[in-house]
C-alpha cells in the first residue's frame, strides 16, 4: 500500500512537472451535483501533487444545492457542518485547449477518513460499471450533447443580465449547411479544442431548433463517458465565449420550441462480443442484452428524475418532438424513448440502444450509473421486451395506446421523483443518502418553480446548464 502511494505521489509530481512546462498554472477540479452543475474548485499547478495525495477539502451541502444555488438538506445532507476531500483523478487530467494556462481533472469525493463519500455520483458510477464487469458485461456508453449558440448581450443587457430578445449568430434551416458556412470558424475551433483534448468526435452539425448543434462523441466506458460529456459542454462553452457567444445547453431555452436533448447511447459486450449481433435473436439482440433494455424500459418512469431533473426538462418533453415521452422502444424509431439502433450489418460494433429522454440538466454520472442498476436488475428479474412500436405513438388514440400497452411517461418532474422514490431497485443501488439527496433537490426544484408559468421556467434556467 505505501509503495503505491509513493508511486501514485511521484506520478503526480511529474504530471505536475509536465503541466506547468506547458503553461499551465491552475488546475479546475470538478465535480457535477445532483441539480446537474458542474462545480469546481481549483488548484495552481504546483500542487496538484498535493491535491492528489491529501485532497482537496469542500463541504458536503454540494450535494443538495439547486440548480438556483439554493440548499435545501436531506436526512442526511445539510447545513454547514461536515467536509470531504476532492481527489483528482491523474488519469484524466487535460490541459483545457480553450482556457490557455488551465488544465482540468474530474474528481471523487471521500471523507476524511479516506473512505468514499456515499453521496459521490462519480464513484456511484463506477461501482455501477464494476458491478455490471462481475456479471460478465462490458458497457460502452456515449452522449449526443446538444447546444444552442446565441450572441453574447452587450451594452446595458449585459450590465443588467438582460439577455432578451435572443440573438442568434445563424440563421441557416435546420441541418442546414448554411449554419455550417455562417459559423465555420466557430465549430472549427470547437471540433479542434475537442481534438486536442483527447476527445474523440463522432459527428458534429446544425440541428433543428434556432441557432441549434450537436456534438456526438465516441462510447467508452461508462465512467470516462461522464467524464467526457462534462469536458465537452465546458469547451464548448470556453469557445463559445471567445467567440462572443454563449452557449446553452439548457432543456428548454425558449418554451414552445424544441429543447437540448443529452442522448444516451449504450452497447453491451461479453467477452469482447457485442450482444446486439446474436445470429437468429429477435431484433439481433442476445437474451441478456435484450434482458437489459428491457430492465431500462421498465425503470423509465423513475429513471426521468435522474436524466429529466429539472421542471424546464419536462417543457422539453412534447409529444411527436422526438423527445420519447411514452414508454415504448423501437427498432430505429426516434420518437420510441429507447431507441434499437441496428447499425450496418457487417459492423460488429454497430449495434447498440440509445435513451432518448435524458437532458444536458442531468448529472452524468447518475444517468450512466443509474441506467446500468436498471439494465442490471433487468437481467436479474427476466425481464422480456414487448414488441417494439413503430410509429409515432402520438398519432395513435388513447385506446390504441392502451392495447398496445404504451403509457405516457412521468409529465412532471413531481411525478417523476414519485416514482424514483418508490423504485427499490435504484434505492438499492444509490444507496440511502445519494437516493435521498437526488430526492430533496427534486422536490426542492418542484416548489421553486411550482408558482411559474414555461416561459419564467425557461427564461430561469436558459443558462445555468
């Protein structure tokens, strides 16, 4: 044990070493609480070594602040008594293209003790992914991280934090090339910060709402999945600024129109073999893996409060929106809230299931934490999938959706905690204190906004995410 400490104590000081060879002079350490924020403290460069063998102190309230920055407490969580200490992980550590002399680490929380914080979403995550490994299953997770760019205020907007009328840089159609050719030094810099910091982009183009994109990165481990999506949305936004513009990855940034969806896309592998490509298997889908989305399918309802958190997430969640908002899967179908996605038939690693309904309001690490525990308990129950939906069950009568056993998914984020509340198996596997804390910030969100029509919704939460 002191012998890896003394290497892991070395390995921090030439990283150290490295860093501030390159110019870095702080460190920004994160971590995202349960309303979703990306939280930070930093650290100059020079001690970094210390922040990793010590820690970095910070109170436990983090994990009942708001989205507004209010703290509302939990049975467990609350006030200001308590401390934990931050420990960034080494292996992540990014010097921040977009932030010259900054670099960036994702970190667990532990007591001071040294024993993990049982509120910590990020290691939630990972005994999540080391779970699933037990049983067999590789998990590879990626995010579609959707944003919209609009002009940064000047003059009196900006001294007041008046940002009315927005003020869009493009104005090209949807998917349209024009927002290409409008904003070409934008997503540029964008494509070429994201490169340089390691992460790997898949497809980056307009989508449809005004001054819309997306940004969809490569899967790889749940964990380091997390890790990205957080890197991402801070270089977009560190661009962005630079190039006069903000950026906002709220769900609803104007009420009525359509939101900022953080899609989920997912594949299981036993033994390096993708279990979408079983020979024979209805839908190609090994009885696991078909197990597994079925147990996702089947947590729907609880699982919106942990990637739908907030009241704007459910402006966002409209029907023939292609937001998924009944529960029902489909083979390619975008308006299904779980969506098969078959991938060429030749690719052995096309295969794979994407969870619609998430938001950029979600903490990622919940979110990939969360949807393992629910495919896992699939696979435990047996769970089977009904037959997949084709369509968009929106179209379809009441009656209809009856029949086939399609039902609306959580309107609310009221009804949503509702049923994250009774669910035992993500009781189970949150354990008490990150269950109740997720707990206490939803109902805390819910009456903040209970008094707000959607326009004061939007308009409140447009750039806090």
């Amino acid at each position: 044990m002191g012998s890896r400490a003394a290497e892991q104590r070395q390995e921090a000081r030439q990283l150290a070493a490295r860093l501030s060879a390159e110019g870095v002079r702080n460190v920004a350490l994160t971590w995202v609480d349960n309303a979703g924020i990306a939280r930070v403290k930093t650290v100059p460069a020079e001690r970094l070594a210390a922040a990793a063998e010590r820690g970095v102190g910070m109170s436990p309230v983090f994990d009942v602040f708001t989205s507004d920055d209010a703290i509302t407490a939990s049975d467990h969580l609350g006030g200001p008594d308590g401390d934990l200490r931050l420990f960034p992980d080494l292996e992540r550590v990014t010097t921040l293209a977009a932030q010259p002399g900054w670099a960036w680490a994702p970190a667990d929380r532990y007591d001071q003790l040294g024993l993990p914080h049982s509120a910590c979403q990020r290691q939630f995550a990972r005994r999540m992914t080391e779970r699933a490994a037990a049983a067999g299953l590789e998990l590879r997770m990626g995010f579609e991280t959707e944003w919209v760019v609009t002009r940064a205020p000047a003059g009196p907007a900006a001294a007041t934090g008046a940002d009315e009328p927005l003020d869009y840089p493009c104005t090209g159609p949807a998917y349209g090339m024009t927002r290409v050719v409008e904003l070409s030094d934008y997503l540029r810099d964008v494509a070429e910060a994201l490169s340089v910091q390691g992460i790997d982009v898949l497809q980056l183009h307009p989508e449809y709402a005004p001054g819309q994109f997306e940004v969809t990165t490569a899967p790889g481990d749940p964990v380091r999945a997390a890790d990205d999506v957080v890197l991402v949305r801070e270089t977009i936004r560190a661009i962005s600024l630079r190039h006069g513009l903000r950026a906002s990855f709220a769900p609803s940034v104007v009420a009525g129109q359509v939101g900022n969806g953080c899609h989920l896309h997912l594949s299981l592998y036993r033994d390096g073999t993708s279990l979408h490509r079983t020979t024979d298997a209805p839908w190609g889908l090994a009885p696991d893996a078909s197990a597994f989305l079925g147990g996702i399918l089947g947590a729907l309802p609880a699982l919106l409060a942990i990637g739908c958190p907030s009241p704007a997430s459910y402006l966002r969640l409209q029907p023939s929106h292609w937001a998924g908002v009944y529960q029902c899967w489909g083979v390619e179908n975008r308006e299904a809230a779980l969506r098969l996605i078959t991938g060429a038939p030749d690719d052995p690693d096309g295969g794979h299931a994407e969870v619609k309904t998430f938001d950029a309001a979600a903490n990622p690490y919940l979110a990939v934490g969360a949807v393992i525990a629910a495919g896992l308990h699939g696979i435990e129950s047996a769970t089977r999938l009904p037959e997949p939906q084709t369509g968009d069950p929106g179209v379809l009568g009441v009656r209809e959706r009856a029949r086939r056993g399609i039902v609306r998914l959580p309107a609310t984020l009221t009804e949503a905690a509702d049923r994250l509340e009774k669910s035992a198996p993500l009781y189970e596997a949150m354990g008490e204190v990150l269950h109740g804390a997720v707990l206490a910030v939803r109902r805390a969100e819910e009456a903040h906004f209970a008094e707000s029509d959607d326009d004061a919704i939007a308009a409140a939460t447009r750039w806090r995410w």
